[in-house]
C-alpha cells in the first residue's frame, strides 16, 4: 500500500499562510487529493488532481507537487479554516489516505 | 444537487455483520463509482471498497473477504455489508461519490457504528 505521510499539526495566525505536506511512499504523478474535515462533518474536497480546485472552493486554497512530494496552502488563513486536512492518493489500490494535518491557531 | 445518505443500526454486536444503505438523490448510481470510506477513533481513514456505474467492485485487501458492497438500481442505492466485524470495526462510515479522475466529491454526513457487545 502507499503510505501517505503528513505532519501532525501546523500552528499558524489569521492572515498568514498556512503550507501543509503530504509525503507518498511511491509516485502517485498526479493522483493527490486534499480534503478539510470540520469537527462532526464529513471531508469536503478541496483540491484533486494535486493542483485543481473543486468546485465552489475559494482560491485562498491552493495544490501543487506531482510524483512523491505534494503540498497544499492555505492564503490567507481565515477562522472558518480551522480544521483537519487530509491527503488521499487515486493512483493505485487500495487507495489511501495521510493521518491529517490540525491546523491551529497561534 | 448530488446528496447522499447513510443508514443503518448503530450498534452491532461482535461477529455479526454490519450493513449500511447510503441513498444517493440528485445523480444516478450508474454513473460514476461510489465509495464506502470510514474513520476510526483516532482520525485514521480507511478506504474500504467502491461500486462502479457498471455494477463491478473493487475492495481493500486489508478486509478480504469480510466485505461486500452491492446496489439496487431501482432505488438508486447502494450497499455495504462487513461481516464477522470485531470492536475494530468501530468507526463513522462514509458514503461518497468518487469523481472521474479521481477524488470523492461528494460524501453522505456519516453514521457511526459501534461494535460491541
């Protein structure tokens, strides 16, 4: 299995900007998707394809990385972002998915 | 809108069989594939297997052959049975529509189920 690999926690202040990393074991090329969870909701889709933004995403979020080493920002941070995020690779089965990244509040 | 809605009891007792309906409004299930994905006490998430627009299955190895989803085209659901589930098994579990080229985009709001006796 592809073994997606995320740092636990990222502190950052409103306005700054927030970059979190996702690490995959093997090349994924393009297959990496980014995911924010709330606290009692269900994952929304943010970014797919590693660089495209799902619909109805504002363009504060953004992906870039391809192969092994992807990275999703968020500029500027705002308090609605306040969440878990989560990688998850499509490239091969089974897919899988990082352990999430807690952006906090400085 | 695409929405979706999963359902099924709460609670199972240990070595019995889990089974979950998610109902899907606003899209047809014989387009696309739809996935069942679950999240574990400790944030941990797990894909579990998805159904294709042609009826063809895929699952994760890691649950063999404990698992199984099917639909009912007529209702526009689909359907996830675990079988001989253990307190790993607690977890929420998600319905979701995986988008051509890859990614889920749209999910149902969870149900948690607790494996317990």
């Amino acid at each position: 299995d592809i073994v997606l690999t995320q740092s636990p926690a990222l502190a950052v202040s409103l306005g700054q900007r927030a970059t979190i990393s996702c690490r995959a074991s093997e090349s994924v090329r393009s297959s990496m998707h980014w995911y924010q969870q709330k606290s009692g909701q269900q994952p929304k889709l943010l970014i797919y394809g590693a660089s495209n933004l799902a619909s109805g995403v504002p363009a504060r979020f953004s992906g870039s990385g391809s192969g092994t080493d992807f990275t999703f920002t968020i500029d500027p941070v705002e308090a609605d972002d306040i969440a878990t995020y989560y990688c998850q690779q499509s490239r091969n089965d089974p897919y899988t998915f990082g352990a999430g990244t807690k952006l906090e509040l400085k | 809108e695409v929405q979706l809605q999963e359902s099924g009891p709460g609670l199972v007792k240990p070595s019995q069989s889990l089974s979950l309906t998610c109902s899907v409004t606003g899209y047809s299930i014989t387009s696309n594939y739809w996935g069942w994905i679950r999240k574990f006490p400790g944030n941990k998430m797990e894909w579990m297997g998805y159904i294709s627009y042609s009826g063809s299955t895929s699952y994760n190895p890691s649950l063999k052959s404990r698992i199984s989803i099917t639909r009912d085209t007529s209702k526009n659901q689909f359907f996830l049975q675990l079988n001989s589930v253990t307190t790993e098994d607690t977890a929420t579990y998600y319905c979701a529509r995986l988008r051509l080229g890859g990614g889920f985009d749209y999910w149902g709001q969870g149900v948690m189920v607790t494996v317990s006796s």
